[in-house]
C-alpha cells in the first residue's frame, strides 16, 4: 500500500516543547514516542516526561532481536529514570524463522533486498501492527541527519495517524546541549565514535568529518534508510503496511456522541480520553474531538466571541452528528459555553449524551499551574469563561461529575454505567475486568 502524506503547516510553528505539551493534551495515551535510545529519542522522552508532569505518557522501541547490549542497558535506564513502561515490539517469530531458513541470520550482507527484506521483517512489519493501536506517535528525526530527511515536516498525517518529529529543526549541538544540560542518560556506544544507532550487525562507529549515518549499512553506497520513515532510495512515499483497525464490536455499541461540557480545567480532557481508552480496549468504533484540537484544526481562524463560540460548536456538532449516524462514538471535550448552541446540536444529534463536569472555580485557580484563572479573577484576562465570560450549566445533564469530589476513576464507571443503563453500549462485562 503506498501511504499518502499530508503535512499539518500549522504546527510547524511550534516549538519541540510545545507540540508535545500539545499532542499530550490532545491526544492523551493514543500518542507515543518511539525510542531506539538515542540522543533524540532521549531529549523527547525528558521533554514529555516534562509536559506530562505527573500523567502517564508511552514509549515503545522496536526489539528486532538484533539490538547492541548497551541498547538494553539504555532501556532499563529509561524505565528507572522516568518511571514508564518501555513497550517493546517484537517481530513475527514465524516470519523471522521462514526469512532465517531461507537466505541465513546475516543475509542483510548478500544483498541490499535482503537487507530490505530484513528489515521490513524485524522493523516496519512490527512498526504497523504497533500503529494500529495509535493516533499519534514522535520520532526523533531531524533534517540536518541526511539528505534524505532535510525536509522532514513536524508534523505529517500518514494513513489517518498524525506523525510528530519535534526535533526536526534541531541541530545536532542543540541535542548535545540539552542532554548535557539536563543530565539525560546516554547511550553508551556514542563513546565509541557511534553517531547514529541501530542494529548490531548493521551500524557501527564513525571516522571524524563522515556524515551521521555513514556507520548505518556501511556496505551500503547511497541513501541509508530502513523504510521505516522512507524508502531506501529517500523518496517520502512509502510502504508502512497500515492496515485499518479490525471492526470488532458493531454489535457492541450503538453510534452515539458523549459531549462533555464544563470549565476549562474541570476535567473533560481527562475523562474523555480515559472513556474513550476503555472503549477501544473493548474494541469500539471511537472518535475523540478535544476542543482545543479542535481550535487548531477544523476551526482554525475562529476567535472568541459569542458568534465564533458557537460556530466552533457548531462544526463539531456537524462532525459529530455524521460520525454518530455512521454508527462511531463521537466524545467531544469542549467548554461549549452556552446552552443554546449545546441544545441546538442535541436536537440534531439522535443519541446525545451529555456530561456535565463541575468543579468550582477556588479549586480550578488552585489546580491553574499557568495561573490563567488567577489572571483572569484579577481582570488580566478578558473573555475568559466563568470569570469574564458567562458559562451555562447544563439544565438537565444525563450525568454530573463533580470533579472536585471524585477521582476519574469513579467518574468514568459512572458514565460508562449511563452509557450501559441508555443502551447504548452492550458489552459483555463477563470478558473483561474493569
Ligand atoms: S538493521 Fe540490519 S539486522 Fe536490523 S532489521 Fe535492518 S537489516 Fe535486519
């Protein structure tokens, strides 16, 4: 299958920090950063564990059963240091036992297709499967490492799954100075002149003045690339092999849309991705719209009156009512200010669900890290919602959390049995264990 690109022009704006403070809020525990370890890898991991502060972020790495013993080493480091679970992806054991039998363990050497071979097997093929499971996922690519990637865009959308490299438009001395600055750990074989790390058999140290990826294949004249991120002759179009998501549960849920409304900061971002988490677990058709992903993306140009609030609303309920109908649960997480705007969208939406999540505005300034509620009780801030800017509570929700009096977990059984007791959700309780 031959992947079409799109690139996202507006977020090439942002800085590293800030797209992945970004895609952590909007795409919560679907987005993941993948590591071999390397210093990149490294400065992306430090900066999410950053962005995250106390929320759970994802790693994965590739374990092609070829990797240095100091790539483990480095693993273990990352589990200890940030306190994550490094998900290792495994190739297919029958498909490494066919290629084994048939051309060797070293045939990368023979030939460069059975390099290529090798490495869709152990890489790419495993890259797809994990894919599969997300919506988001960070590389550490940047533009000064070859010519082939000296246009990788921050981010691009491949296959319907958004792909970030925060660091493209990082020097190489950029990288060394926030390792060094924030102490990060390094991979041990940089000691010893390795500029770029993969494979044992297939990278290896660098003379001084040779480009960054000279050691990768060195046998190899040309682009050195895996097909992982493009093909081997450089070009951007590539065979990644995602397939869709199995349909799993039709018959498990009807189309519907959960519409969290609330102040900013009550918790709809946090609810509604940990709802929508447990229904793909359960293998459910879902669409998650944050409303500031939203800002940037269907709405984009669309300020902060009352007309733009609402045609904001308006388009997400337009998104939302196709999706419903089509049989996917949408859940939006959007302040959705005004009632009116709330009730025209129910009116068009067959099965509306509405969740209410209060928090009283003393708790939401103390949770504030950025202050923005302080700012804006203190008239710094104009058209902020509940301060400057009226917010309506929702006259008959179908549930109310009260965020500052319950954990999220208990609200999320509690929404997941109104969805139950509505019908419009039927899975069997008996195969799985909250
Ligand atoms: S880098 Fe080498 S060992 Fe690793 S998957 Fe590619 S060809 Fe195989």
């Amino acid at each position: 299958m031959t992947t079409e690109i799109q690139p996202f022009t507006e977020l090439e704006h942002y800085s590293a920090p800030d797209l992945l403070s970004w895609v952590l809020q909007a795409y919560g525990e679907s987005f993941a950063i993948a590591s071999s370890f390397q210093k990149e890898d490294m400065v992306i991991v430090d900066l999410a564990a950053r962005a995250a502060g106390h929320a759970k972020f994802r790693v994965f790495t590739l374990d092609t059963g070829r990797l240095h013993e100091e790539t483990y080493q480095m693993m273990e480091e990352v589990r200890r240091r940030y306190g994550v679970v490094v998900e290792t992806v495994f190739p297919d054991r029958e498909e490494v036992e066919k290629m084994v039998a048939e051309h060797g363990p070293n045939l990368f050497f023979i030939s460069p297709d059975l390099r290529h071979a090798c490495c869709d097997t152990r890489k790419t093929r495993p890259l797809g499967r994990k894919l599969r499971q997300l919506r988001a996922w960070a590389t550490g690519l940047r533009r000064e490492q070859s010519a082939t990637r000296a246009h990788v865009p921050k981010a691009e959308e491949v296959e319907g799954i958004l792909k970030l490299s925060p660091l493209a438009d990082w020097t190489a001395a950029q990288v060394e100075n926030y390792t060094r600055e924030h102490n990060l750990p390094v991979h041990p074989l940089y000691a010893r002149g390795y500029a770029s790390i993969g494979c044992a058999p297939c990278s290896r140290a660098i003379q001084p003045g040779e480009p960054e990826r000279a050691g990768r294949w060195w046998w190899e004249q040309g682009n050195k690339e895996c097909g992982i991120h493009f093909n081997a002759d450089g070009s951007v179009r590539r065979d990644v092999k995602i397939q869709p998501a199995p349909l799993r549960s039709r018959n498990m849920h009807k189309g519907f849309t959960l519409w969290f409304t609330g102040l900013s900061g009550a918790g709809k971002s946090t609810l509604s991705q940990a709802i929508a988490a447990r229904l793909r677990d359960r293998g459910a058709e879902v669409e998650l719209l944050d409303g500031d992903m939203i800002r940037t993306r269907l709405s984009k140009g669309l300020g902060f009156s009352k007309e733009d609030r609402d045609e904001n609303i308006r388009r997400i309920g337009f998104v939302c009512e196709l999706l419903s109908n089509h049989g996917v649960i949408a859940i939006v997480a959007a302040i959705s200010p005004y009632r009116a705007i709330r009730d025209e969208v129910r009116a068009r939406i067959a099965n509306f669900v509405e969740v209410y999540v209060e928090c009283p505005i003393d708790v939401l300034a103390r949770r504030d890290v950025k202050g923005l509620y302080k700012k804006a009780l203190a008239g710094e801030i104009a058209n902020f919602t509940g301060i400057s800017d009226p917010y309506e509570p929702p006259l008959a929700p179908a549930i109310t959390i009260h965020s500052s009096q319950e954990t999220p977990e208990q609200s999320v059984e509690r929404i997941w049995a109104t969805l139950e007791n509505s019908g419009l959700i039927f899975f069997d309780r008996s195969t799985f264990a909250h």
